[in-house]
C-alpha cells in the first residue's frame, strides 16, 4: 500500500505548502497539496467554488481529495487548513505520520494577509482567522504525531528539523 512519508497540517499561514515543497526535495520524493487536488478536479479556484457552490460541495471534494491522496501519495502530503474539521479526514489519519505546523496569530496573518483568495476571511478576515485557529487548534492536535512551531522560523530550517526528524525515524528512509 502506497502511503505518504508525513502529512502536513496546519491553520493558513502556518507553512504547510512551502515548508512541505522543501521537505519533499530534502527527502527526494514528491509532494502534494490536497487543495490543489481540488482546484484541478473542479477546474477552478477554490474561492470561485465557494462562491459557485457553497462551502459544503467544497468539503465535499476535499473528503474526496484527502482520501485518493492518502491512499495513493508515497511523498509528502499537505492537507487545506480546514481538512482536519470532517470527522471521515481525522479518522483516515489514523496511523499516518501527521506533523501539525503550528503558527501562533501574528505570524498566519503576516503570511496569508487578510484574507485574499481565502474565501473563509473575506470578512473581518483577522477575527474569523483568529476564531478558526482556536476552533481547529483541539482538532490538529488530535491527528497530530508531532508538532512543530513554525512562528518566527524560516521554512528552510522549518523543513531541515522535519528531515532530520523523519529521517531519524526511519519514516522517510527509502
């Protein structure tokens, strides 16, 4: 069975394609980010399908999306910021390598600005990613193998500890 080195999780601005696309060169292996899954599945942008569909046929695509790629993926696997909230997604992540990158407020909204092309901060963008953050925070945790602090890190060094660390486990050996 093909299965990912390590998934990536993690609120926006948190590292989760950046530092994910280093760790995987690091490693030699691919990489893959579940929201860019779905922008090719539905043949556009995540916020026009908010906007041509609703949240609810977007989380219906992203169920989808992280079960292929959970299942097919041998590399590293970055999973959208709300992945974690449908319940079907956590219990798939049961038994992966599952590093939850976590960003503190400041950090996230330095990273993703307020809210262009994030379809969930169109409005008040800081309040609402202050409130996701807190509402998701439990859930990362509980998928989470290990946890690493991302807040004043570049993601080069970012993906040099998760090398090290993977590597050491014997995880990413190949």
């Amino acid at each position: 069975m093909t299965r990912p080195v390590c998934v990536l999780v993690g609120a926006p601005g948190s590292g989760k394609t950046t530092v994910g696309e280093l760790l995987a060169d690091a490693l030699g292996v691919g990489f893959r980010d579940t929201d860019a899954d779905i922008e090719r599945l539905a043949g556009k942008p995540i916020p026009e399908i908010f906007v041509d569909e609703g949240e609810e046929h977007f989380r219906t695509l992203e169920r989808a999306a992280v079960a292929a790629a959970l299942a097919s993926h041998a590399g590293v696997l970055a999973l959208g910021g709300g992945a974690i909230l449908a319940e079907e997604n956590r219990g798939a992540l049961i038994g992966h390598t599952v590093v939850h990158l976590s960003v503190e407020l400041p950090d996230a909204v330095k990273r993703v600005g307020l809210g262009a092309g994030r379809p969930l901060l169109a409005i008040n963008p800081r309040a609402t990613l202050k409130h996701l953050m807190e509402q998701r925070r439990p859930l990362y945790a509980e998928v989470a193998t290990a946890t690493v602090v991302t807040d004043g890190r570049a993601p080069e060094e970012i993906a040099g500890e998760l090398a090290a660390l993977l590597t050491a486990d014997g995880r990413a050996a190949r």
